[in-house]
C-alpha cells in the first residue's frame, strides 16, 4: 500500500496541458502545446510513469526556455509532435 504523501496528485492530460500553455513565453510555444501533450498521452501506454513525467519536464523546460524559439511553422499538426526531441543534458 502506498501512502497518500508519496504520490503526487492526479491530474489530467487537459489540466497538464493548460498547466504547461502557462508556462509557454510565446504564443507559437502555446500553440505546439497540445501536439506535445497529444504525444506524450499516446507514447504514456508503452512508458513507465517516470518516463511520462520525464517527457512532460522536457516539455515545460523547452516551454520556459527562452533561447527555444520555433517557427510558426513548427506547429502545423503532426510535424510539431514529432519534431520535438528533448536531449538529456
């Protein structure tokens, strides 16, 4: 049995992704939001939760990163999600 204080809260895909846009500094970061989060909810079935969180820590620190700055073409459908490739420091 796990105790309440070692578990972090349940959240869903929705609020993380509204959490995130948040943190976005531009407004072409808010619009590839949902494609990353659309991402990362279809890959979390085959990732250990750890593996989610890591995918959704990459995404907030690109989202605060101010050096990151795609191009609005950058967030045309599909080609967002896949574009983004977090490499560990």
């Amino acid at each position: 049995m796990t105790h309440l204080d070692d578990t972090i809260p349940p959240i869903s895909w929705r609020e993380m992704e509204a959490i995130l846009a948040t943190m976005a500094t531009t407004e072409t970061k808010r619009l590839m939001i949902r494609h990353l989060v659309e991402g990362t909810r279809k890959q979390a079935h085959f990732l250990p939760p750890g593996g989610v969180m890591t995918d959704l820590f990459y995404i907030a620190s690109a989202m605060l990163d101010a050096k990151f700055s795609p191009s609005t073409s950058d967030t045309g459908g599909s080609e967002a999600s896949s574009s983004f490739s977090a490499s560990q420091p």
